[in-house]
C-alpha cells in the first residue's frame, strides 16, 4: 500500500485547469464592463421636434442694387491713401473699381451707351495689365474722359440736382498730365478719384430703387 502511494504520481491538471477558468472569467468581466461603460457614455439623443429659427424678411432685393454694392466697393477701395496713387498696382486696381461702378450705375438707369461702357471695361482692363509705371498717368485720364462723359450723361438723364458734380470731375479729370509718374502727382489722382467716388454716392443716395 505504502508502495503504491509512492509509485503513484500527483495529477496537477485540476491546478492548471481552475487557475486558467478563473483567469479567463476575470477577462471577460473585465471586457465586457468596459463595453457597458462606454454605452452608457453615449449622449442620448432628444427626439422632440425643434421650432425652426425664424429668419428676419426686413431686408428686400430691391432695398440694396449692384449698383449701390459696386459703388461702396469702389469707395471703400479707395479708402487707403497711403496706396492710392503712389503704390503702381493699386492705382491700377481702383481703375479697374472705377470702371465696374461706373458701368454697373450705367446700366441699372438704362443708359444707352453700351459701346461707351465696353471701351472702359476694355481699356481699365487693359491698363491694369500694363507693366510701363510711366503710362498709368495717360491711362487712368484716358479712361477718365470716358467716365466723365457716362456720369454727365446719368446727371442730364436722371439727376438735374446734380450738376455741380460735372464740372467738379471734368476738372479733377483735366489736372491729371499724361506721361508723368503717378507718385509726383498723387493729389491730382486721388482727387479725381474722391470726385468721381462722391458723384457715384450722391447718384446712388437720389436713386428711387424700386423704380429700377
């Protein structure tokens, strides 16, 4: 008996067995506590029904024109004075402003000059791609004639009120000299640009819109 007890050897599968169960069972505990945690995180989500924002129905289509936004553009544009005039690119780009005003004050009154106000998109356009600093001057007053001649033609056909503005452009217009660098006559050029911005607003200001 003795012997047997000897010879017979320990079974150890019960203490590989348990040890790997309960190691196993604290795994899945573990995992599934941290999928319930990550549940209970997540936002609920209301399904009532939200009033819709109600949106303000002041303001018309016919209260501002295209005009009226091309013209504050171009002014606003021409707000800088330390550029306007002496900077190259600028000056040419408030050309460019000038002429989109223009035209589009142009064609909101009907005015029946289209070829007119082609010649200025034309040449404003192409001034402004013109590397030679020295022929902005002869530019921006070649542009100017024709600028002067659509706003004279506007104040004739819609604003009689406003003919004191003529004169103040075709002299602004005539103080510019052709061929002489834009930085030594920087007053001139801003001057004429200031008149040409003034007579835009006042038109705008006297414009009935919902006539348009």
């Amino acid at each position: 008996m003795d012997e047997d007890r000897i010879n017979r050897k320990p079974n150890w599968l019960p203490w590989i067995v348990i040890p790997l169960i309960v190691f196993a069972s604290l795994i899945y505990f573990m995992f599934n506590s941290d999928r319930i945690s990550v549940i209970d995180e997540t936002p609920n989500i209301s399904t009532e029904e939200v009033e819709p924002i109600s949106i303000q129905e002041d303001f018309t289509d016919s209260e501002y024109t295209k005009a009226d936004l091309e013209v504050t553009k171009y002014t606003s544009f021409i707000g800088n004075k330390d550029k306007l005039g002496t900077d190259f690119d600028y000056t040419k780009d408030a050309l460019v402003q000038l002429s989109n005003a223009v035209r589009q004050a142009a064609t909101e009154h009907h005015l029946n000059m289209e070829e007119t106000l082609e010649t200025i998109k034309f040449d404003a356009e192409k001034a402004q791609r013109n590397p030679d600093t020295l022929q902005l001057a002869t530019n921006i007053k070649n542009v100017g004639k024709d600028v002067a001649m659509i706003l004279k033609q506007l104040q004739q056909e819609d604003f009689p009120s406003l003919e004191h503005h003529v004169a103040k452009t075709n002299a602004a217009l005539e103080s510019i000299q052709p061929e002489i660098p834009i930085e030594k006559q920087k007053e001139r050029l801003q001057n004429f640009f200031d008149v040409c911005g003034d007579f835009l607003k006042e038109m705008e200001l006297n414009t009935d819109h919902n006539e348009n």
